[in-house]
C-alpha cells in the first residue's frame, strides 16, 4: 500500500475509553493488604478508592453509553427517513430514467455558458428538482437543521436540510441531519427537493435555495484534502494583509493537487476563456476562408535551432520534437492550400525557468499566400485579435468576472483601430524615456527589445495611446530568423511584425523567403549550412507562392488578458524543466 | 552546390558555330606548297578546296545568324508589348495597391467554400479582372495564340493569349506569345486580362475564360517535376488499363514529394473536408455545453501500455509521449469541467504498418460526467457523428465529388435513427453467417473480434440494415483496459462501445471507473501493478464524478468516409515506422 493511500485513510478512531475500562474491582476488606502482604498506608488507600470510583464511573458511563448505542441503533432501524439518504452503490448505470437534472447556471437569466441539455427549466416558483453537485460547505443550526452549499463549476446555491414530515411519513429525520454534518466536503451529492425563492447572501446564486429532501452521496471525498477550494480562490492580495489567517496556497502545491485547484470558481473560467480563445481564433478565421490543418510533432530533422529541440526514440533510430509547425504550414502554402491554421502543441527544450516559458504549450500557428504585400496578413492577424478581445469581452464577462475576484487588474483595452508603430518609432519612444541596453549603451535601431524594454515600451505606449494592444512592424533584418523577408529598400530591414499585450510579446510573425535559391544565400549570410536544411529548401523547389504567417501563444494570450502573472496558471497541467506531472 | 540545384540549372548552350569559324584562308596560288615546302598531291588540294568552301558558308552563316540576332535585338527592342509579360522580380511587398483579385470559386454560382476576402463580384459580362493562379497547362495553337489552364485549388480555368493590339499600341506581341508558350508548369502566373462567358470542356470553370493582356510569372517552377498534377489526379482504375499510356504514381513517391501531390484537386479536397470535420465536431460539442482543453503529450510516466510509447530525452531525465489524453481528460472532470473535448496528436509506438495504422494521428477525444447512464455518452456521441455526415454531405459536396474522381466508391449510408447492436448480437450475426476465430475455433461471446470478422460484420450489417454506420454496445470486459466501467448485472460484461464505418471501427469509448479503491481492484484482477499507475489513481483519490468518453481517429473517419483505402492518404505527412519525411 502506497504512502498516498495510506494518508488518505481516516486516522484510527481514538481507543473507546469505555471499552478499555479495567474490570470492577473486589468489594475492599476493612484491613487491606498490599501485593506484598503488608497492610497499605492510608495514602495508598485513599489512591485505591479513588481508582476504584474511577472504575465505578467508567463502568456507568459504559452502560450508558452501550445504552445510547442500543437505543440509536433501534432509532435507526426506526429511521423513517432512512430511504432518503445515504450512500449509493457504485455508479455503473444501473437505470435511467431520464429525469432531468438542474444546472445552476439555469437560475442566473440570461447565462450565455449554460448547459440547457440535461437540464431543467428556471424554477419560476417552487419547483421539485433533482441535482448533482460538490459538497462545498456545511453549516449546522443546533440538531434541527443544516446549510449545505452545493457547488456546480463557478456557481454555488444554498441548500437547507430541516427536521420535517410529510404527514405520517418522516421526510427529514434528526439521524439524516446528522448524517448530512458527517459528509465529508467536496463529496459528490445527489440531492432532491424544491427550489424557491429566497435571499441568499453567502453563494453566488442570490435569488434561490433549495430545501432537500433527499440526499446521497454518488461519491464520497476523503475526510483530509491536499487544500479546501474556497481557501484556494482567495485573492493574492488576502494573503499580503497582516491578519490573515490563512496560509497561502502556493502555486507548486497547487500545480502538485492540479484536479483539486481546478476546482475553483478562478480555473472553472480561468479554462473556460481558454477554449474561448481556440473558438474565437477558428471561427474568424475558418470566416476568412482558411482550412486548419494537422501537421506532424515528430520530425526527421531538427527544425529552426537544434539547441532546443527534444529527441525521440523512433524505432531503431531518431526523431525530434517540433520547435514549431514552421516547416508544415509553409509546406502547405507551396501544396497550394493558400490559407491554412493549426492549433497543436509546440515543444521547446529550453531550460529557462521564467513566468512566462513552458517546455510545452499550445500554439495557434497561421500561414497563408499573399497578393501583393504582407500587410495583408498583418491586417488578418490584427482582425483576428480585435474579434478575440471583443468576443471574449461580449460573451464572457461572467468569467472575466470570476478570475477577476482572485486576481484583480484592469481591464483590458485595446483601440478601434489597432496602434501600428515602426519598430524604429518604438527604439525612438524608449531612448526618449531614458532607456537604455542590458550594457549600458545606447539603444539602436537594429538592436533587439530586452525583456525590460519591451515592457517599458508597453507603459509607455499604454501612457501616450492608452492601449494595451499594440503592433510593431519591420523589426531589423539582423534579429529575425534567417527565413524572413528582407526589405525591398532597406536591407537592413525585414518584412516582419510582432504583436503586444500588456507589454508583452504574443505574436511573432513575417512574410517568409520564398525562392529556394535566395533562401540558401540568407543561410550562408547567417553561417547555417544550407545541406543541414535540405528538407525545408527541397519545400520551395517546386515553387511556393509569396506568404506569410505567425504564431501565437495560446497561454500568454489567456496569462495577459486575464494578467495572472504566471503562465503555469493558464496552461492545465504545465510542463516546465522542473515539472512533468502531474 | 547540391544536386538538386544543378538539376534545376539550363543545360549550357550549344556553342556558337559562327563564333568558333576559322579565318578566311588567302587567296590560293598556281601551285600549292604545303608546311614541308613541297607541292600538294591533288587529293590534298581538293580536301583544302572543301575546307575552304566550309569556311565560306560558315562565315556566311555568321553573318545571317548576326543579322537575325540584331534584328531580334531590334524587334524586342521595338516590343510594344514587352511591359505585358515576363517575369517579376522577387516578391518583396514593394507595393500595396488593393487591387481585387480573382478567386475562381467566386465563377461558380453558390459555392460555399467561396473565399471572398480578397475577390472581385462574379462578372455578369465582361470584365476586367487580375488573378494569381498556378499554370497547369498550356497548349499552342501556331504561333498567334496560346491556351492555357489557369489553377486555383480545385478549379482551373481556361485563359487565351492571342496577338491583338489596342489602337496603335500591341498589347499581345508574337515575342510574347512565344514567352508564355515556353513557361515552365506549375509556375505561378500573375495575370490581367478579361473575364468573358464561354464554352469550356477542358477546364472545370465550363461557362469564362479570360482573354489575356498581361500575364508575368511570380515564382518560376523548374523544368522538371517528379511528377505532373495532372498524371496525379488520375482515378486509380485507370492504371489498370490495358492501353495506359502512363505511370502509376505510387504512393510513395507522391509522399516523398507530398508538396507537389497536395496540390491534386483530390487531396485539396481531401484536406479541406479533414477540417471540415473537425469543425463539425466541434461546433456540435460547443452546442452542448463541452469545452475544449489542451493537454500535455509530455508525461513523466507511461500511460496505459508501456510496449507502444515513445520515449524522449527531457533534460536530465526521460519523458514519455502520450498515447492518448486518456488520463488527462479523466482529470479534468475530476476538476469538476464536466465536459470536455480534445483535438491533439497521438503518438502510437507500434511497429505495425498496414492501411490503418499511423504512429502519429490526430485524436478526436471527449470525456463528460454522467448523470444516470453510460448510454448518455452514448447518444452525444451518437449524435456527433451525425452532424459530421450531415454536415459533409449538405455543405462539401463538391470536395466529396472532387475525390470520388479518383476514387470512386459507394455514397457512405447511414440510418435517421443509428443501428445499436449488443456484442453478442454482432457474434450471433457472424456466427450465423458461418465466422470463424483466427484459429478455427468458433466464435463464443468473449471472444474479441478479428480485424477480418470486424469487416465481415459489417457486411452483414450493411447486407441486413443497409446502413455503413452503426455502433456495438456491451462488449465483453476481458477484451476491454481495466478502467473500463464493469455492467452492474453481468461482471463479465462492460459499459463500453464501438463505432464502426464501412466495417472498420472508428471510436472506442465507456464509463471508466471512477472510484479509486475499484480501480486498484480491477489492476490486480487483470495483473497491473497499481504502484505502477500512481498518477492514475490519484487523480480519482480527491471524488470523481461517474463520466465515460470516447476517442476517434479523424484520419480513419476521413479515409472510411471517403473509401480512400490507405490511411495515409488522409494525412497530410504521414508517420509510420518507414516515414519521418517530409
């Protein structure tokens, strides 16, 4: 038995006092004798009798409680209510009977994420229900009477447990009301019984509670959980107050308990806009008449960098984890597949333990043919990511809320017309702020953002604009990959863009070199061997047309429009250098 | 220098024989002395009289050849129409003038896959238009015009260059003609000219042409191709011919060179209706409440079976790839999503290399929590692979159209209400039908079914129902992984299924077993050491809802769909245990 299972045993039962009582001593002779035959000082005696009233009382209050014990047992047998909670058997399908069961989301009007499918109407008056939910919280008032919360994802409704008949027929008995205290939180229940109106401050369902009249527990959580899910949706900042009673759930314990973490109200959205994001970034795009596609992970050949790429055992020889789907897309566009998308993962060996690096992460990766100048993709990436943010904001702002709850921050904006700056406009607003190199020199027009620079130019882009969203086009020649277009004037220049949020890189992308010819000089002048490449040269030999594409962080889109500071908090179960579970 | 760049080089040009002829000889004497001083004998005088005359018309011939030559020099210099064609420096996006172009689907009244982003209006009469569009054909008709089949996609379009001038000025010249006779196939033309209603067969756009005025070439192709999309796109019956006149394009070599083969109207149609499918999956799931999720293909440890898994250098340690999102999906709805989808690559280890088996596809996977009944999961999904026909059928008819060209098949039939059989109904069927096991024993109840017996079934089901499409329920739980949901009444039995297409099994699905202390049961029982799945465990320790799911391979529902006979075909760079290439 593992060291896990073993913790997740209920600790044994303290020893029952009454059980352990020694036996009822002898009635005690006027002279008494100790072990060794010699009459016992009046100390000893006084200790004696003392121990012996001890055993008295034992005796009664084992009695007593044999009694109690006997008389629960036939309350029990009499329990009226017995039928109307409990634990069921093990879920294997045993019947259906198709009676609907209420989501919570159908209590809140006009919920855009509600699920109708299984689910019941919105209760107009008191309305008999059938629900399953997670055992949130449990609040008992005296014998009589318990308040649960009942979770479903981010919603949480009263739920009240009261002594009551039906006429003869005993509906909640006090044994069901002690039962329903015992049940251990986050505990999966089956609950019947009749939704009405009611003022409710403590869950976010405000307007309803449910009075229960039968509960079951389909699955019973252990007794001792890694964190509680109300204590993991506490706000960063709750933490930092002098008073706090509470520890902080770290993220590595988070990340160590992830299926627990993603229980909170902060991850049921947090993940909700991540799909969003993937919907958003199809639906504009299948609109634009570009078909996704699914391109190879495993690779002959290294692609872009061989520094970072993870190695496979394939059969008897090698294969390589893809950097990025580079090589596919543009392999697409010269099969003549014009507009292509892929949404898949992308896999970088660097060792860099930052906020914002995953050893794994889910690209969202573009390419598509161009008429007569790479603008026309920029403006394709600039619709796109003006139809993520209006959508996100039109038909989530329910979970946008959520997170916002735990992570506070402001709220996203982003021009009607999206800020297009040179990078050179860019260099120029920092070295007017006083910015400078790592080293210490000036900033230069074909020098590459660092880390720091790029964030400041955020703010001051953010100052001047007001935007959080912002482009930078025709970033020099030197500090692109070797496949960019160089300017037609300027060769010190290239036909390449990033994108911004919050002063951070989400998009990287440029029209690429098309002619295999120019694309073997490019490599010579970067000092790649071009036979080290062969197969990506070999793509453009049947002739490719004019293109252009990039790629997007699916996570720091999500990590930056909700700010969460932390990449791993946007990505289900993060892979870093450090961590590969769970 | 590579050989194939020196392939793509001109052979040199045949050395000029007016630049290599002798001098003119001087004048010949009475009596001719030769290089010893003595006189000539008459053979030698004759043989120098021939040398002479040689001489001469060479010398003439020079003479003509400079002639011709200065005044083809002239005649272009005098080209009026040599702004009309050639070829265009590299594309660089030196200008941006919004200029409309053609998109051929926009000549095809009610085209759904009709991209209009960047298209002019269907013309009514003539009119003017620009286009880009591969060069597929071009067939010469004397030296005053030339018809040539423009293509986009999976539609070409006839265009005619024919000697005309405007006014005074000639737009179409003979120099021009000549020029666009001798541009290399599958070049990518830039194209201006007029679009007019016409009667076409030999093109697939039968109703326009265009009356070309200019036409220059945006990426030249080379000479030689590995093979022509046209011998390409051939139906395979033709091949068996007995008077073909052509090659077999195998299915390696179009792999070997899948850039070329990918621009086929078949595989154009094949890739768009792969996307298509993924679509429908997911606009049909989105309905209904899922949410899509992307999980780790890094793992720490092997899922399911450790024979089939890839195993990858990851720093300091070792990774596994994922052979399924099964766990990660299971997580998930213990993480209280409730409803979840996945599109992702898969990676199978197997060194099997037959028509079905790929060692990376592409997974259509789903997991949601249950509320009575398996059967729930049963019909969603059920339900999703009839909207994914539906939905092929009504909207990509065209693309089903454009493969059935080269691989003709039966329409795929299926019923309003989906045929569901017992597995032991299915035996009975086979039984019946005379099936036997692989090793001549007859087929009992338990026994798992035979890829042959798989196909045979579903020729009786097809025979009998007249359906290609029907699934079979309550398989034998030996033949199932442990985590498959045993039935509540037979303990031999299981709560899981299998869909079929075509007689070969398309999706694989169940209840798992939530409940931990089950599982570990259900390890023992079929000889899995639980140490050993820890993480699998653990994700269940924390209460789980029931739930169930199922994975498809979306390759294998567009090869079934469309009968296309090898699994490859249907993947855009196809990886076995031959291929990691391109």
């Amino acid at each position: 038995m593992s060291a896990e299972e073993q913790k997740t045993q209920p600790p044994p039962a303290a020893a029952g006092a009454a059980d352990a009582a020694p036996k009822e001593p002898k009635e005690p002779k006027e002279v008494i004798l100790g072990e060794d035959g010699k009459p016992l000082s009046k100390g000893e005696l006084k200790k004696r009798a003392k121990e012996a009233e001890k055993a008295a009382k034992a005796a009664e209050r084992a009695a007593k409680e044999a009694e109690a014990k006997a008389k629960k047992e036939a309350e029990e047998a009499n329990d009226l209510a017995a039928d109307n909670y409990g634990k069921l058997p093990l879920h294997q399908s045993q019947t259906r009977t198709n009676t609907p069961r209420l989501n919570f989301t159908t209590l809140i009007p006009n919920s855009p994420s509600a699920n109708t499918s299984t689910s019941t109407e919105i209760p107009s008056e008191t309305q008999k229900v059938t629900l399953r939910a997670r055992l949130h919280n449990v609040r008992a008032q005296g014998a009589k009477m318990v308040f649960l919360q009942l979770r479903q994802q981010t919603h949480t409704l009263q739920g009240v447990v009261g002594l009551s008949k039906d006429g003869e027929e005993e509906v909640v008995s006090k044994q069901m009301i002690k039962w329903v205290n015992g049940v251990s939180l986050e505990s999966i229940v089956l609950v019947e019984g009749y939704i009405k109106p009611a003022e409710v401050k403590s869950c976010t369902i405000q307007t309803y509670e449910i009075q229960i009249k039968k509960i079951f527990t389909v699955v019973e959580a252990p007794q001792r959980l890694p964190f509680g899910v109300e204590e993991a949706s506490r706000p960063e900042a709750d933490y930092e107050k002098e008073d706090a009673q509470f520890a902080r759930v770290g993220l590595d314990t988070r990340l160590d308990n992830r299926v627990m973490d993603l229980r909170t109200p902060t991850n049921q959205a947090i993940f909700r806009l991540q799909s969003a994001v993937t919907n958003l970034f199809r639906t504009h795009l299948n609109s634009l008449g570009f078909i996704e596609i699914h391109s190879p992970k495993l690779q002959g050949a290294a692609t872009e960098s061989g520094a970072s790429v993870f190695e496979v055992n394939y059969f008897k020889g090698k294969a390589f984890l893809a950097q990025s789907p580079q090589l596919a897309k543009q392999m697409c566009i010269a099969g003549d597949m014009e507009r292509v998308y892929e949404i898949a993962p992308v896999f970088r060996a660097e060792d860099s333990n930052t906020h914002r690096h995953l050893c794994e992460f889910t690209g969202l990766d573009l390419e598509m043919a161009i008429e007569e100048h790479y603008h026309e993709v920029l403006d394709v990436l600039d619709s796109l990511f003006l139809a993520i943010f209006k959508g996100l904001k039109e038909t989530y702002s329910h979970e946008i809320e959520a997170v916002r709850k735990q992570f506070p921050c402001d709220e996203f904006t982003f021009l009607d017309e999206t800020l297009k700056l040179r990078f050179a406009e860019g260099i120029q607003m920092l070295r007017e702020a006083g910015a400078k190199n790592l080293d210490g020199s000036q900033l230069s027009d074909s020098d590459d953002l660092s880390t720091e620079n790029e964030k400041w130019l955020g703010r001051l882009v953010k100052e001047k604009y007001g935007t959080d969203y912002y482009i930078l086009d025709k970033f020099p020649l030197a500090i692109r990959p070797f496949y960019t277009m160089p300017d037609a004037e300027d060769p010190k220049l290239s036909n390449s863009y990033d994108f911004f949020m919050r002063g951070e890189e989400i998009l990287s992308g440029a029209q690429r070199v098309h002619d295999p010819e120019y694309l073997i000089q490019r490599m010579k002048e970067v000092g790649i061997a071009p036979e080290s490449m062969q197969g990506y040269i070999d793509a453009f030999r049947l002739g490719a047309p004019p293109h252009a594409g990039g790629g997007i962080g699916l996570e720091r889109v999500v990590m930056l429009f909700l700010k969460l500071g932390n990449i791993r908090r946007a990505s289900l179960f993060p892979r870093d250098p450090k961590r590969l579970n769970p």
